[in-house]
C-alpha cells in the first residue's frame, strides 16, 4: 500500500467517525478532515525532514569530513546538504496536498502556489552554497590574490535572483515567464539605474583584474578615500583595505579605475624599501678643508683611503695647471662637505642592510632657505616596514651626531637654546 493509498484510507475513516459517531455536518465534517489531513501530513514531512537531517549529519556527512578531498568539506560548511534537505518536506507536502485536501480547492491551490516558490527559494539557496563553495575553494590557491573572482560569484547570484524574481512574478500574477522576459525590454532603463553600482563594479573590477592592477594583500595607498594599507577583499561594488591602524575603508571598484591610487607591490617584490630623505646642512659651516682638518679626518678608517687618493689627484692637477696654492679660490681644494658626501656614501655602502644593488646615491639638491640640503636615495635589502623604519632610523641617528665631527652644522629653525649637561 502506497502513500496515496493510506492517505484515502485514513481520510475515509476520519470522515465516517466525524459524521457517523459525532453526528457533526457533512460539509463541515470535510472541511474538518482537510485541514486534520493536512496537519498530519505537516507533521509527517517534519519528521522525515528530521530524519534526512540525522542520516546526512550521522552518516554521509562524517564520511565526507574524513576524505582528502576539501571541496566536500567546503560543501558542508556552507551548509549545502542542510539545503537539499528542505526539499524532502516540500516536495512530500506538493505531492500529497492534492490527496488530502479534497474539498477546499482554494487552499489546495494556495499551497501548491507557495510551495512551488519554496522549490524557487530552496534553488536560489542551493545555488548559493555551490558558488560560495566554489570561491572558497578557488582562494585557496595563491593565483587567486592575483585574480579573485567573487565579483563574477557575485554576478552569477545576482543573475540567479533575478531569475527567482521572475519566477516568483509569474507565479503569484499566474503570467508566462516568456512574456516577463519580453516585458524585460521596456524596463531595462530602470534596471541599469537600480543596477548601476553592481554594472560599473563589474566592469571596473574586471579592469583592475585582467590589467593586474590590484590582488589580495596589495598594499595601496588612496588619499582622497584615507586608504593606506592591504587590501582584503575585491568584490562587485566595493575594494576592502585595512589600513595599518586597522581601520577598514571601503572603496568603491569603478573608482579604482577612474581614480589614481599607488599600488606598493611593486617595491614589495623588488626586495627593498626607499630611503629618500633629506637633512639640511647650514651653508655657514662649508669651508675649505685645512691640513688640520684632512689629518682629523684620516683617523676615520672608512674615509682614510678617500682621503689619500682625493689628495693625491688634486695634488697632481694643481701641480699640472701651475696653480698657486697660496690662494685658497685656485685650483680645486677638498671641502668639509665634500668629504662629508665621500663619507656618507662609504658609511652606507658597509652596511649589510643597504641594497647596493639598487640606486644608490649621496647627492646635494638646490640649496634654499633652510640651507643645502643633502640627499639620501637608496635602498634597504628588506620590505618589512618596522625593519625598514629601525633601518631608517639607526641610519639619521648616526648622521645627525657625526654632522659636527666635519666641522658642518644641521640647519634649524632658531629656538632657545639650553645647555644640556654631559
């Protein structure tokens, strides 16, 4: 005997007691026997719902759980089997509304119209857990920083709710689907207008995607919105940075394109970090070097052998050019800054935290009001920015203290001046 069968059976007898044995109305004992009927079915289709449940969560899941393979394991943290499982009671309580109620025609219709958008609802769910499962499981590999695709799994969502929209329309206004996708023509204005952020994201996000601009982990900077950090999330509207006061700011995806930003990957994968900073030196303190001064400073071990040979040529060229050496303006002479810049550069290149192999440079920039200032263009052999700051830093501590060993003075504004005990 079949479900159907014992349904008839069962809603015989309950219409012969109500009738017979309670003596109650005929049209009122059926109405009585449809709405009993179908709480009976209700409370079958649970049950069964709960038994599908225990068996996927007992059984089938676990296995899952114990094999290799991590898209499964994906499937089940997004909740798929929990999904299909709602159609086992949907679909009990479609198949079987019909045989139970057999004389409300109207709440026979009316179920059969809710449950066919629950199959809607139940799809659109099931379609869901897939495509995040499907994103989670693609980010997985490191080729997905550079070419994340939740924008197109956003697309594919927004494409399957509108489906489910017109499916829904259809069916509550009892119209053809093909006559709403023919209607779809006459309201496609409104839609790019609803749809206007999501379009101009997809198209701004597959820009930044395909021309390699912008990955996961990218650290960008973007005054204009406050971004300055690594970007977390690229999706169909909005670009996630966290900023390194872990702020979170929100970009829009199409101002990625239509904006500029600075994108620090670049430097990241080089394996070195810009110094680019200068000091101001007070054009006071320049002067010749005296044989006093060039003695003083043959005692500095890095700069000794600079000394001897800058020496030496000079010697020769004023010698060669019949140049008095009485008056200090012939011919060339050190100076104190000269040999300063010399010892700058011998001082950094010793260094096991400088990349000589990138640009390198000690220059002197146009001197202005706050002096001439001395420039220092190189690079550290790491990326990491609290290496890169202590790098930075130890490096400007020592300058700034060896600046008066060369007879030089830092400019600064003029302020009171205190007398610090030694």
């Amino acid at each position: 005997m079949n479900m159907h069968e014992i349904i008839q059976k069962k809603s015989e007898q309950l219409l012969h007691f109500l009738v017979e044995e309670v003596s109650m109305a005929a049209s009122l004992a059926d109405v009585l026997n449809d709405i009993l009927g179908l709480i009976l079915l209700v409370l079958i289709s649970y049950l069964a719902y709960k038994i599908t449940v225990r068996l996927l969560y007992g059984i089938i899941i676990p296995i899952l759980k114990k094999s290799k393979n991590q898209f499964d394991d994906l499937l089940v943290d997004h909740h798929l089997f929990r999904n299909v499982a709602y159609l086992v009671p949907a679909l009990m309580v479609y198949y079987f509304t019909t045989d139970v109620i057999l004389h409300l025609d109207w709440l026979d219709h009316f179920l059969v119209g809710v449950l066919e958008l629950s199959f809607v609802l139940i799809a659109v769910l099931i379609f869901d857990s897939i495509l995040n499962t499907i994103n989670d499981f693609y980010n997985r590999y490191d080729f997905a920083k550079d070419h994340p695709i939740q924008s197109v799994i956003q697309i594919f969502k927004i494409v399957s709710y509108i489906v489910a929209l017109f499916f829904v329309i259809a069916t509550v206004f009892d119209k053809d689907l093909s006559s709403l996708v023919v209607s779809l023509g006459a309201v496609s204005a409104v839609i790019m207008l609803i749809f206007k952020d999501p379009i101009l994201g997809f198209v701004g996000g597959l820009q930044l995607i395909f021309n390699k601009m912008l990955a996961i982990d990218d650290w960008i900077t973007m005054p204009g919105f406050g971004a300055d950090g690594t970007v977390t999330e690229i999706n169909l509207t909005t670009v996630k940075v966290q900023n390194w006061d872990k702020t979170i700011v929100t970009i829009p995806t199409y101002s990625l394109v239509t904006d500029s930003f600075q994108n620090w990957k670049g430097m990241q994968e080089s394996g070195g970090r810009r110094i680019k900073r200068s000091l101001h030196i007070d054009v006071h303190s320049i002067r010749f070097c005296t044989p006093e001064m060039l003695a003083k400073f043959k005692e500095i071990d890095v700069l000794a052998p600079y000394i001897q040979a800058t020496e030496e040529e000079i010697k020769k060229h004023n010698q060669n050019q019949d140049i008095n050496p009485e008056v200090l303006v012939n011919g060339r002479r050190q100076t104190n800054v000269g040999v300063f810049r010399a010892y700058l550069e011998l001082y950094l290149s010793s260094r096991e935290d400088i990349n000589t192999n990138m640009t390198f440079m000690v220059r002197q920039l146009a001197p202005d009001e706050r002096g001439l200032p001395i420039e220092l263009y190189l690079f550290t052999n790491t990326t990491e920015w609290l290496e890169y700051e202590a790098i930075q830093s130890d490096i400007f501590d020592h300058i700034l203290a060896v600046v008066p060993e060369f007879g030089l003075k830092v400019f600064q504004y003029p302020t009171q001046s205190f007398n610090v005990p030694v």
